[in-house]
C-alpha cells in the first residue's frame, strides 16, 4: 500500500472502538486463554513495558512496519519475534514515553519523529509477569534503521500488504513455557512465525486496519 494513501486513512484509527481481547485471544493458544481467565493477575504485582507497532514509507513509498527479532538468551522470550519496546523505568514520563525511548534504543528510530496515533488494549503476558501496552504510531520519512547490538538479532520490516494477507495467518507446532508441540496460532511475516504475545496484539491492530484502510 503506498505510504501517502495509508497516512490519510490510519489517522481514522483514533475515532475507532478497541476491538481488545475478542481481538487477541484470536491468535492465542488455546491453553494460554484458559491460563488468563483463571489468573488473579493483579495480586501478581506485575512490571510494566511499552511497545511501539511503528509505520513508515520504505524506499519505494510503500508501506512498512517494524518488529524486531530478540537474541538468543536465558529467557522466555529468547529468540523470538516482537515489538521494539521495554521496561518502564523510574525516569520513564509514562508508558508511552517507555515505548518511545525504547524503540529509539532498540532500533533507531528517533522519538520524536514518531506520530503517536492510538493506544491499543494492554495484554499480560505470563510467563515473564508484564502488562503490556502497545501504541500505534508512524513515521513521515523513511528511517535509517540502526539495531542495538545488545538486545536485538535483526530488525525485520514487514510489508503492510503482507500483513493483512489472510494466507499468512498459520497453525504451528510449537513448544512453548508452558507446554510442549501443542498447536499456536501464528503470523508467517519474513519468513518468521510469529506468536504468543506479539500474535495476540498484531491480531486487534489488524483488526483496526482493515475497518481503517
């Protein structure tokens, strides 16, 4: 989709209802939404993050988003595909500052080009004890995209056509923290299968574009 047709209609994102965890359960495993009904999650006390679904005009004024792929680690989210974003901080304004100061860390982007259209329905990911709140927003430029060694393996730039191509929504086996060869939903974007989390807040930010665009 060229970028210019995008911008003009995804600023009518902000008029729009979240369609929240109708939308995300969507593309959960069956076994993680059990799980979530069954959690008192606010007597966990969990931490808070941030994330960032940017979009931008790529070099041929098509439209893109960013997602990142995490390095390997000892960690529940090693090696898997994700929002750029992280940790609130003590110094961190509000979350939306978090999401913007950590996208710029992790991939680049500067925060303050970024246009901040909406924020989406927070998902508590249990594994690691976060609520997550993601935001939408976009650039006007194409950016110079710059990983942070130390936190990201690759920056992937998704094609927002082959986003909401509905032949890209797939089943997969897996073995997740909580259980093993059990079939997820997932996202096939790059060559990369994405699920869990990521999964689940790509699938209400589809929603919202395809009554948008």
């Amino acid at each position: 989709m060229n970028f210019d047709e995008f911008k003009y209609k995804i600023s009518n994102l902000k008029n729009l209802e979240l369609p929240g965890e109708q939308a995300q359960i969507k593309l959960a495993p069956a076994m993680r939404v059990s799980e979530l009904k069954a959690l008192d999650i606010a007597s966990k006390k969990p931490n808070k993050a941030g994330v960032m679904a940017v979009f931008y005009p790529n070099k041929e004024e098509k439209t893109n988003l960013v997602l990142i792929l995490r390095k390997t680690y000892r960690g529940v989210h090693s090696n898997q595909v994700g929002f750029p974003g992280g940790r609130v901080e003590v110094f961190d304004k509000n979350i939306k500052h978090t999401a913007l100061r950590e996208t710029e860390e992790e991939v680049g982007i500067p925060r303050h080009e970024v246009v901040v259209v909406k924020k989406l329905t927070k998902l508590y990911i249990p594994p690691s004890n976060f609520w997550v709140h993601p935001y939408v927003g976009f650039l006007n430029s194409t950016p110079k995209l710059i990983k942070q060694e130390s936190e990201v393996e690759k920056i992937l730039e998704i094609d927002v056509d082959e986003f909401l191509d509905e032949r890209n929504l797939i089943s997969k086996k897996l073995s997740t923290s909580y259980a093993k060869n059990i079939d997820v939903p997932a996202f096939s974007l790059n060559g990369h299968v994405v699920w869990g989390a990521t999964a689940m807040m790509l699938s209400e930010l589809k929603e919202l574009l395809q009554k948008t665009l």
